[in-house]
C-alpha cells in the first residue's frame, strides 16, 4: 500500500528536494497535498505530475490573473483544513520560520507522522507538539541532516547510555574572517554558503552561527536532553553531519557528501530502509577538520544556550527576534552586526513561562510572544535609524 504523502512548501528548497524524491518513488508513495506560500505557477506544475495532490496557497491573496479551482486552498487557514482533509500518512513540513508551526500542529491533529524541516516548530513549542504526537500517537522525524543524523544513530544504538551529542556545524562563510572586518560584511557575501545549498534565511543564519543556536535549542526538544549535553563542533567540511557519545567512551557519527535528499529520504521512507545514493561517499584523499567554534564572534550561539537553560517563552524570543533581524538585514536596513544586537536587546526583557509551574505554553501564548519579540525587535531597529 503506498503512503500518502502532503508536502508543505513544495516549491521551496526542502521541497523540490522532496518532490525529486517523490518522482523516483511512484510506485511508494501518493502525492496527496501540495502548498506553497505564493508560487502559484510552481504549484500548478507540480499538479501537472501529481494530478491526484490537492493544491494549497497559503498566501492570503492570489496573485492577479491565476484561475482559482475547486482543488486549490487558499490561505493560511484554509492550509491548515487542507492538512486536515488530506488524509496524508506523513506531512513533509518545508515551511520557513514560525509559520510553519501552526501546520505542524494541524498534521499531528489529523492524525499523520510529521517529517520535520522547519526547526521552529521544535524551538518554539516542543512540550506542546510532543504532547500532541503522543495522544495522537504519531511519530516527527526530524529532516535538519543533524537532527537526522542524531535520530538515526540513536536508533542503531539506543538512548539509553546517550553521554552526549555533537553538532556540526560548516562554520559557515565567515570562519576565518577577523571580527574587526563583520561589520562590512554585505547580504550578498553572507549569501555565499561554503557547502550548502538553502533559502537565503537559512544561510544567513548559518553565517551568524544562528542556524546552530537554533539546532541546540531543537535538540534539546527532541532528544529530551539539557544543554549541557550538547556540544557545537566547527566542521568545515559538512561530511560528519552529527555525533553521539555513550558512556562506555565510544563515539559515533553518521557521514556522507553534503545532500538535503538523504534525510528527507530516511524520513519518507521511515520506518522501512530503502536503497539510495543520496551523499555517497569517497575515502580517497579525504580529510576531516574539526574545530571549536568562536563564541565572541558568534554570539547568537551562546545566547542559544542561554534560551535552553531559561526555558519558557525564551527559544520562541531567541527564534522571533533573529527572523526580524534577518529580514532586515537582507532588505539593507541594518548592517551584519546588528543582527546579534537586535537579539541580545529583545532576549533582555523577562520571558519567563507564564503558565503554571509543571505546565508549559500554549499555542496563544506562544504567538503572542513571538509577536511581541518581533515588535520589540522592529522598534530597536526604527530608533537605530
């Protein structure tokens, strides 16, 4: 019986990986659900070769001249129904930032395993989104190759004699520049990822080291560990997509070619194995480096840590002020530097939990704080000018 698969934010990065994947695989899968935010065109392609996938636009408007039809959503609730509806076995979530949280919540509801790209949704509610899969009985697999990488292992080895696991991290663009020279850095250069291939926020975070923050805090949700037991490791060059240390000393990684296919792979395909070629990789003449990374230079890493240990609304803080941050960094009204300052401003103020001791957020609660990170960050931004 094939598995019915929705695919949120199909024409973006994760999901054009996904829907390569989902070509191979006909004869494993049925395409039930495609959304993009606004590519109404990419969208109408791919139902060119998934006619049976119902189509959602989960921006608010259609743009002028498109023909709305009977098997189109349209809007950021109607995507939500349009999950509900879907009858998918496992929802590939690719939405960028805390929209795609809601979505997140909405596949777990119905009932559908989540295979998980977008990090915010652990970041900013893992207690709520655990607690949903567990009365609903349903599975998230994570698609963050380190995530992936770290659920696979633990797998293979099991939790319980986990030490500690290791994240890699490229160190992005900006490893070996002198902190003196970061407040010249353009959008255009930070764009310029050594290894990866992502969305521009995405990238830009993995230039600020903001990308590993938010692993820390995603890993922390999802393997039930303090931050303590997570270390950042600078891996320039992106083949150990993660590591776990046992306490009887033995340290294992999962390695392969930098190639987003994989995981997503193992997540559509999970719990079964499947053959692919995804990341093969060559021994010949390849070295390894690794390095600790540089918390002064880097301090949205740091601050990272600082959220997992505060607890509360402060990952939901840490993740909204730096999406503010980078949206106006990449729109030229602040400069590289600003980004971290924008964070370390809002994340000052008391974000404590609110809800009662033993209990955690919800979701209004959650929105709300994010809202109000966000405009925090905006007014630091307007009194900067």
């Amino acid at each position: 019986m094939k598995k019915r698969i929705a695919v949120l934010g199909a024409t973006g990065s994760i999901g054009k990986m996904t829907m390569d994947i989902l070509r191979q695989g006909r004869d494993d899968f049925e395409v039930v659900l495609l959304s993009s935010h606004g590519n109404i065109r990419g969208l109408l392609d791919l139902s060119g070769e998934f006619p049976a996938a119902r189509l959602a636009l989960s921006g608010p408007v259609p743009p002028e001249g498109t023909t709305r039809t009977e098997a189109t959503y349209y809007g950021t609730r109607a995507l939500l129904t349009a999950i509900a509806e879907s009858g998918a076995n496992l929802v590939v979530n690719g939405i960028a930032g805390a929209a795609g949280l809601p979505p997140s919540l909405a596949a777990l509801e119905a009932g559908a395993d989540l295979a998980l790209a977008n990090k915010e949704t652990i970041v900013m509610a893992a207690p709520l989104v655990f607690a949903l899969a567990e009365k609903k009985k349903t599975h998230i697999l994570p698609v963050d190759s380190e995530h992936s990488a770290v659920f696979n292992l633990l797998e293979a080895h099991g939790k319980e004699r986990l030490e500690r696991i290791f994240l890699t991290a490229s160190g992005g663009p900006f490893r070996n520049l002198p902190a003196e020279q970061f407040r010249l850095i353009t959008p255009q250069e930070a764009l310029a990822h050594p290894t990866w291939n992502m969305g521009p926020k995405i990238t830009v975070d993995s230039a600020t080291l903001a990308n590993k923050g938010l692993e820390v805090i995603e890993a922390a949700g999802l393997f039930g560990v303090g931050p303590d037991q997570i270390s950042v490791v600078i891996h320039p060059q992106s083949i150990v997509h993660s590591m776990v240390a046992f306490r009887e000393g033995g340290v294992y990684a999962q390695m392969s070619n930098p190639d987003m296919r994989l995981p997503i792979h193992g997540a559509l395909y999970w719990p079964k194995r499947s053959p692919c070629s995804f990341g093969a990789l060559s021994f010949d003449g390849l070295t390894l480096e690794f390095d600790k990374p540089d918390y002064k230079k880097f301090p949205l890493l740091p601050l990272a840590y600082d959220a997992v240990r505060a607890g509360g609304l402060y990952p939901t803080v840490y993740n909204a002020a730096n999406e503010a941050a980078v949206t106006a960094f990449l729109s030229k009204k602040i400069g590289f530097l600003d980004i971290s300052a924008i964070v370390e401003y809002v994340f000052k103020r008391d974000w404590r939990n609110p809800a009662p001791p033993g209990s955690f957020p919800d979701l209004e609660t959650i929105i709300e704080a994010d809202r109000q990170a966000r405009e925090r960050a905006l007014n630091y931004i307007s009194e900067k000018k």
